[in-house]
C-alpha cells in the first residue's frame, strides 16, 4: 500500500491510496472460505460448495467490502498521523470510478479530497479588549411590567360606555357592501386623534371612518385579512358595536402576589416591585451577557485569523446533506457555520493548552439550572427540587446521549470564555434599556 499527499492550498489537499494484490487478497480469500462454509447452494449440502463457485457468486461483492473497508481505516489511520487538524470527512473523488474493472484489476488507485487547517496559535497576552455590559433598570420599564401583569391576571368585563384601551367587538362594512367583517378591534390601536370617535360608544352605536387612517398599525392582523385585502380597505365604512369588552386590572393584593410568584413568596407592592425589577434586570443582564460573549468570541476568531478551506467545506456541507440543502442555501448560511466552526476550534485550542475540562459534575450543575429556568414560572419550588435528579437524568440520556454531549460542550465553552476573561481587558460599562435594545438591534 501507497498513501501519498498533495496540498493544493494552505488548507486544502488530496490523499491518494495505491492498493495491490496483496494488501486485500489474503483478506478476500479468508471471507470466502467463510462463507463457503455457511453458504447454502442448491445441490449442495449446506456448507459443502465448492469455493471455487462462492468466489464466482460472492467475489466481487466481496472484493468491493474488503477494499472500502481497508481504505476507510488505512486513511483515518494516515489522517491521525499528521499534524494538521482535519475539518469535515474526506471527499472521494469519482472521476474514474466507472473504469474499474473488479473482476480483473489487480492494482487500486482511489484519491479523497480533504481540508485542514494547521496548528492554530491564540494570542491572549493582554491585546483583547472587551466590554462587559450591565443593565440599569428604569421606573417605567417596571410599572409597564407590572401593568401588563395586572392586565393579564385581571377580570374581563362588559361595561355599558366605551374608553380608551377597551376592546370594540362589532360589524365593518364598506360603504358599497363589498366587505363585511366581524372582528374585536383594540383600541390601543386606534390613532390618538380619531380616538374621540370611538370613546363614548355604547352597543348598536355606528362609527364611520377610513381604517387606513384610523388603524396605526397592523391593520391586516387586527382585522382579521390578508395584506392584499388590507391594502383595499380605505375609504368609507362603517363599524357597528356589538360588545364592549374591558379588562379590570388585578388588584395589588396577596392573591395577585402569590398568583404570580407562588405563596408567600411577596407581600407588599414594595416588594412587588422589588421582585419584578430583580427579574427584569436577570432577564436583561442574561441577554447582554450572550451579546457580551458573542462580541468576544467575534475579536479572538478575528485576531486568530484562522484560514477555513472555504470552497471544501462548501462541498463537504453540500454533499453530508445530500437532499437536504441546495447549493443555494450552502451559500447562503455558509458564513454562520464557519464562524461557529472557528470559533469551536479556538475553544477546543485554548481549552488544550491550558488543560480546561468540562467535569460530570459541572454538566450536572448546568442541566439543573436550564431545567430551573424553563420552571421558572411555574410555581413548583420545592416540588421541582425534590424531582430535580430524575429530570436531570431523564433529560441527560435524551436524544441517543447527545444532549449528554451538547452539554458537555457547552460547559467547557462556558469555562474557556471565564478564562479569556481573565487574560482580557474587560472594562465593565452599565447601559440603559434602550442603548441594550440598540445593541442587539445592530
């Protein structure tokens, strides 16, 4: 046996496997007689045909799993020897398969495409810069908050004369008959200067107007129609009231406290507010942080500059999801794959060379945590502790074992950003709500 390589770029080659007689002969011949001896052949007892005749009915086949078998493990051998970090799995290539001649040909010569990248070298030597943001809360964000809380806990009624903020349900009809539509209209939706039609209103009360200028926004969605239709919708109609409907906003009393945080949890407004806004800020600090990260995660693949075989790698996706994706699309999320793909090779590079490892104990600690964020809400407390090791395991043996894996990857993630954290020059900064929503924005 031959392997012989060939780099075509930086980051890209071809592996060629020369095979002779003697490297799968001996191997083809013992399967044979294995098979003879197994074999069942009419007119011949079991096990009693000649091998003369199996290898004229079983040879080829044979001889073709024999040499796949011995090229698999001949290049992942070959491939493990070398020094560069192989991406993706070895492309072979076809161009002269359809002249071999397996009854025959004594000698093999099959190529495979690959690409690699060589030894990636992280500089952490003080030169990243990071921001590690914080999120200040504000007083309107909180009552906001706590309004809607009040509003979906609250008590649906049905009152005689409309406000602002009820809910219109009733008949729109166009001044021709050409549209008809029964449909709840919000008023909130209402412009602010047409708003003195609609408030006042009582049930059989008929209102005319222009939806196009009276709806603000999201007009095909609050009626009900397509963006086709809603595109038709101005002129003259008519809306007819059948109901009124007004939501009472909870009362800020126990029952709302511990409908919203479970018994005994909150006792006063003060403490309402108090809860509301450490749960915001958690909510808003998690999502920065990810930003954070993310931000990091962009400068150390930047100051890596590690060069990804793009054009294999493009090949390589195209083809692992033969049927699955177009070429087209290959294109398109290429560059969130190999961003995610350098950033993996940073991670496992850094967690290398200074001996970062992912316990069991730590995949057990964040499992629990994920389970106790997704009950967050659910008022279980003490009852979810007390399941929590059979969640734990359920969850961990999941999906074949990968989400055992999943996990594992992510808490060494986890500890190899904590380290670079620690190299970095992290200033930290505090920002407002609106300056968060910008960030994520871009």
């Amino acid at each position: 046996m031959e392997i012989t390589l060939d780099k075509h770029a930086a980051n890209q080659a071809s592996v060629k496997i020369k095979l002779n007689e003697a490297d799968y002969q001996p191997k083809v011949d013992a399967k044979l007689k294995d098979y003879a001896k197994k074999a069942t052949i009419k007119g011949f007892r079991p096990g009693k045909a000649p091998v003369s005749m199996v290898k004229r009915m079983y040879g080829t086949s044979v001889l073709v799993d024999e040499i796949n078998e011995l090229l698999s493990s001949s290049l992942n051998n070959y491939l493990k020897e070398q020094t560069f970090k192989i991406l993706g799995d070895p492309l072979p290539i076809f161009e002269d398969a359809d002249k071999i001649d397996w009854k025959n040909q004594k000698e093999f010569e099959f190529q495979y495409k690959i690409g690699f990248v060589d030894d990636i070298e992280v500089n952490l030597d003080g030169n990243l810069e990071a921001v590690s943001y914080s999120v200040e809360m504000d007083g309107k964000e909180v009552d906001d908050a706590i309004q809607n809380m009040r509003s979906q806990y609250g008590k649906m009624t049905n009152p005689e004369i409309s406000e602002e903020n009820d809910f219109l349900y009733g008949d729109l009809k166009s001044a021709d008959g050409s549209f008809e539509k029964t449909f709840s209209l919000p008023l909130s939706k209402v412009e602010p200067k047409s708003m003195n039609k609609f408030v006042g209103l009582k049930k059989g009360d008929v209102v005319e107007f222009d939806p196009t200028k009276v709806i603000k926004e999201d007009l095909a969605s609050t009626i009900g129609v397509s963006e086709e239709e809603a595109e038709k919708l101005s002129g003259e109609f008519t809306f007819t009231v059948q109901n009124i409907n007004r939501t009472e906003l909870a009362e800020l009393n126990q029952e709302f406290f511990d409908k919203l945080f479970g018994e005994g949890q909150v006792d006063s407004e003060e403490g309402l507010i108090n809860r509301v806004k450490e749960i915001m800020a958690e909510n808003y600090n998690k999502e920065i942080r990810i930003y954070s990260d993310e931000k990091i995660k962009e400068k150390l693949v930047a100051n890596t500059n590690l060069d990804l075989p793009e054009t294999f790698l493009k090949e390589w996706l195209l083809k692992a999801n033969d049927g699955k994706v177009t070429k087209e699309q290959v294109e398109q999320e290429y560059p969130i794959y190999a961003k995610q793909l350098a950033w993996t090779l940073i991670s496992n590079k850094i967690a290398k060379d200074n001996n970062i490892q992912a316990e069991h104990a730590d995949v057990i600690e964040k499992t629990k945590e994920m389970i106790r964020e997704q009950f967050a809400s659910s008022g279980l407390g003490a009852q979810l502790e007390a399941s929590m090791d059979m969640f734990v395991d359920n969850y961990l043996k999941g999906n074949e074992g990968q989400n055992y894996m999943q996990m594992l990857t992510s808490v060494q993630n986890d500890k190899v950003l904590a380290f670079v954290k620690e190299k970095a020059d992290v200033k930290e900064e505090k920002i407002s709500i609106e300056k968060f929503k910008e960030l994520l924005e871009n």
